[in-house]
C-alpha cells in the first residue's frame, strides 16, 4: 500500500520515539501539557481578567417584540390605534398603521422590579440573574443584514462570527471538543456565514450540532456522526494515518509549508480523531436525573425540543466550550417564522414564549446550582424587535422588525443581575438612554471575556480587522 520509502520512514520515527523513551503517548502528552499551558497563559498585552470563561447565546431567530414581552409602555394603551406622534423611519420592511396596544398584560417581577408580560410564567424566578438592555439598536431592518450584524459586526461584508472571534482570542478549554459549538443553528438570513470564520484560522468556525428547527436530530448521538470511527480502525492506525497525511501535505506544498485551506481541514481530521473518545456522552441525556429533565422541560412534549438545546448547552459549557449558540429556529407546531409576526402576532408569541420559558429558566437556574452561572456569560435576543404600531394588511394584528430600540439581556458572567439598562421612548421606538449599538454590546461581551475588543485584532488584506469594526464602547455600568 505504502512505498518502501515511507515505510521506511514510519519506521525510522518510531525507533527515535521509542529510543526517546516517549512513543507517541509521551508526544501526546507533551502537547497536552503545552497547551494546557497555553490556556492558563498569562493575560495577552492589551487585555486583562476575564469575568467570564465562556458565552452561552440564546438566540431567537424572526426579531421577539421587545413591547410585549419585557418593555412595558403604558403609552401603547393610552394612545392605541392613534398615530405615532413622530415620523416613521424612511427605511421600512413593511408598510405600517396606527399605535398597537400589547395584548398582554405586564406585571413587576423579582426583588429588582424587572416588568415582564404576563406571556413568562417561569422566568420571573430567575428575574434577579437578568440584566436588561433596553436601549440596544443600529441593526438593519431585513433580516439578513440584521443576523449578519449581530453575527459579525457588519451586514453586508463576510466577516468572522463573534463566536469565532471568542474561539480564536481565547482558544479552547478542552483540546478534544470544538471551542465554538451553535446548536440547531438558522439556515436562512446569513446562513453559515452567521458562524463562520471568513478570514480567521478555519478551526475557529462553529460546529453544528442537529438540524434547524428539529433539535430532535440531536438524539443518540447523531449530532455527532461525522466523527464516529464506523471502520472500525484502532487508535494507532488513525494516528498513523493523520501524521502521513499532514506529511503528504507538507512534501507537495511549496517550502514545505500547508496551506491554510489545508492546515484547517487538516486540524479538522484532527479534532474529529480526539472527539471520538470524549463526544459520545454529550448528546447523550440518559445520565441526567429526572429532577433536571423536569427543571429544563424535558417532560413536556411542548418544551422538550428546546429544553433538549438548552441543556446540551450545558454540558457543553462545563466540559470547556468556549462559545454555545443555541438557537430557537422555524419549529414546529406553528407554520411560521420563528418570532416573525407580522400577523397572528397574539397566536405567535403565546406558543413561541411557551417553547422556551421553562426550558431558559432551567439553564439559569442549574449554571447556578452547579456554580457555573458566575463565570457563563448568558446573552439571550434577536436580530431585531418589533414596532409598537400595528403592521398594515389583512388578518389578525402583527407587527413590523423594528431595530431602532429593543431589548435583549445577559446573566451571570460579571453582569450585574436585576439591573435594568438604557430605555426606549415612551412608545418604545427609539433607543434614548444609553444606546446601545450592536458593536457596543460586541465590545461588552468581549470585555467580560477579558478581550480589550479594540486588541483583539486579525491582519487581513492590508489592514486589521476587528469585530467592532471601528467603533464601540463598553457599557461598564452593567460590569459586577
């Protein structure tokens, strides 16, 4: 199979690993021991203590109405179907009509305060945890420029993903599993580019585990299929096999030097090698008590594909991920856009709210009780909100996107729990108080991280990239 030549060489490497009393356990082991090092290296210039060790980004896909779930205007019912005191924006997705009132009602929850709608029956229990951003903005009015923005910092150019961005300033916690992980991940509005690596090192790109919208996927280990070994190859020969291959590589290259494209595929290869003895259990919940498969929702056929997300994000983050996207995408039972309600606005928050409340209240409320909230930085929101007047057209009332002021919000991780941050006008539109723009709430996540977010740079085509661009500030009044 092999030429006299190569396994000639094969041969001579093995007898100076042996003679070296190593062998290929001991080189591993050596660079186990190296990089384990590396992890526990010294704060980079420019950067400093991190508050967080890793990110878990709850991400709800379509643009949730931030006026009828945690921001609560008065204004919309006192004013409601009159309209909007102030000119709409000039850029609109869809034509729109008079002030809409909520349809639910809003209540103060938690010692903090914090108003939510009567929509969330479970997370006002962890209410204490959440930092509200009431005042984030500047993302595009589509879809696809707003993901890409939230992504990547920028709708309209290919950039590396935050998750990306986080992978290579930080690397990894655990040599055998990816560093950056997106669970059931969107497959419209940017697609793989809102977890790729564009021109960052390709093992920085996330690794998709399951299918948009059916988490079921994740069931028995078939997320992790590409890395089972079906051919029944033992250890060493695979390890025989890799080192071959990258010597291949590196003789038909020129200087004898790989590629780039070639050195990630090859560091893929790699990975998927060491994932085949620590993947296996991820996916697998069988071990979990049935105290936890009740907390996360796991017993509710309404909550359980979610709930099945929500806690592979936590066996991910404490086995050493360093960035988890769960995302909450085109499910099933209610045949729309997940969050898009530009109708049936009532029918399509009352189900979407009730997929994901118990089972987010489950992972906030277990990170705590394993002591893994305190350094997991938890960031949860769409692409964009939602207006406060009503959507023009036919059928019941929906809204139009809306990225001029809403709200997302962040627990654990160094964040100040129960603290409400920035607002929005009295009706809800325009961020007025500590806005918040998307490379802000980039800066802030990366500050927490321990990433000086104007440092955290990469070299490409004459000039150094960043995942602010050239902008963005830390809103250190949220900081612990």
């Amino acid at each position: 199979m092999f030429g006299k030549d190569t396994i000639q060489s094969l041969h001579c490497r093995r007898d100076m690993l042996k003679r070296l009393c190593a062998g290929f356990g001991g080189v591993a082991l050596d660079a186990m021991l190296c990089q384990d090092f590396n992890l526990e290296a010294k704060v980079l210039p420019g950067h400093f203590a991190a508050r967080a060790k890793r990110v878990i980004f709850l991400f709800m896909h379509g643009g949730p109405s931030h006026v009828d779930l945690f921001d609560h205007k008065p204004a919309l019912a006192k004013y409601d179907g009159q309209p909007l005191p102030f000119p709409e924006r000039k850029v609109q997705f869809a034509a729109r009509g008079n002030l809409m009132r909520s349809p639910w009602s809003f209540r103060q929850v938690g010692q903090c305060g914090h108003w939510m709608s009567e929509l969330w029956q479970h997370l006002p229990r962890v209410a204490d945890e959440l930092c509200m951003l009431h005042s984030v903005c500047e993302t595009n009015v589509a879809h696809g420029g707003a993901c890409m923005k939230l992504h990547t910092g920028d709708e309209a150019m290919l950039r590396p993903s935050m998750g990306a961005w986080v992978s290579y300033g930080l690397g990894s916690e655990n040599q055998n599993l990816p560093s950056f992980v997106t669970v059931c991940p969107t497959s419209l509005h940017g697609g793989v580019d809102n977890f790729g690596a564009a021109f960052l090192p390709g093992e920085h790109q996330g690794v998709a585990l399951g299918t948009p919208g059916y988490p079921n996927t994740l069931a028995k280990n078939a997320a992790f299929h590409y890395v089972k070994n079906e051919q029944g190859s033992n250890e060493a020969v695979q390890s025989l096999q890799l080192e071959l291959l990258r010597k291949l590589h590196r003789h038909g290259s020129s200087k004898n030097a790989i590629l780039p494209a070639l050195e990630a595929r090859l560091k893929s290869f790699e990975l998927a090698f060491r994932m085949q003895s620590s993947a296996p259990d991820i996916t697998d919940l069988s071990g979990e008590t049935e105290v936890t498969r009740r907390l996360y929702g796991l017993d509710d056929p309404e909550t359980e594909n979610f709930a099945q997300q929500c806690l592979l994000a936590r066996r991910l983050a404490e086995r050493g991920v360093r960035f988890i996207q769960v995302s909450h995408a085109h499910s099933l039972p209610f045949n729309n856009e997940q969050w898009d309600q530009h109708s049936h606005l009532e029918k399509g928050h009352s189900i979407n709210v009730r997929q994901i409340d118990k089972p987010i209240t489950g992972l906030i409320q277990d990170l705590k009780a394993r002591g893994l909230l305190e350094d997991t930085l938890v960031l949860w929101g769409g692409e964009f909100g939602r207006t406060p007047s009503v959507q023009k057209g036919d059928g019941p009332s929906g809204r139009d996107h809306h990225p001029d002021g809403f709200t997302m919000w962040m627990a654990g991780g160094g964040v100040r729990g129960g603290m409400r941050y920035g607002a929005t006008d009295d009706f809800g539109y325009h961020a007025v108080r500590d806005r918040c723009t998307i490379h802000d709430l980039h800066a802030t996540m990366l500050h927490l991280l321990g990433l000086d977010h104007e440092s955290l740079t990469y070299s490409h085509l004459g000039r150094a990239f960043r995942l602010t661009d050239v902008s963005g500030a830390v809103a250190h009044d949220i900081l612990s």
